[in-house]
C-alpha cells in the first residue's frame, strides 16, 4: 500500500514534533541536519517552509538510521513500524536506493 505525498508530509512532521520532544535524540537530530533550533523555529513559523518535502524526507532519514527510533517513534504515534519507510517512499528522493 503506497503513501500519498501529503500523508508523507504529515507523518513526518509528527517524526519531527517526537525527536523534538526527545531530548537525547533532539541534539543528535540538530547535529546531524545542521539546523539549528532557532532554523526550525522559523520554519515552524513559517507553514510554507517547513512542509518542503527534501527537508522532510531527511527528517524521516534520520529516524530510519536506527530500528529502536523508528519503534520508539511508531509506538507514540500508533504507527505500523514499516509507516515511516512508505511515508520516505513518497517524497522526494525516496525511491532511491542508499547501499549503506
């Protein structure tokens, strides 16, 4: 069952408001996207910037890095674990294979 681009957008906006409610995953996060808070603050502010669908994808990315996160994130959210590999799927970038 594929995913729609917006319910993409959505789900991983929700990925997004759980490491930024984690606090050991949240400087890893900011660490590895080279955002600072004050980056996301203005784009939270800003509705159009912060659904870019490349910026999102590298959101659901990085959960992805590691299964505990993607369960940690699933179980919150009521999600079925393969929900944010299908939600990748759908945004830009994610039809690529990554061999690493």
């Amino acid at each position: 069952m594929s995913i729609s681009q917006e319910s993409a957008e959505t789900i991983a906006l929700e990925a997004l408001a759980w490491l930024a409610g984690n606090d050991a995953l949240w400087p890893v996060f900011l660490g590895a996207s080279g955002a600072s808070e004050a980056d996301l603050r203005a784009r939270a502010a800003d509705r159009e910037r912060v659904a870019d669908p490349a910026f999102l994808g590298a959101v659901l990315d990085f959960v992805m890095m590691d299964d505990r996160w993607v369960m940690a994130f699933c179980e919150a959210r009521g999600l079925a674990c393969e929900v944010p590999m299908r939600a990748r799927a759908a945004l830009p970038g994610g039809q690529e294979m990554h061999w690493t």
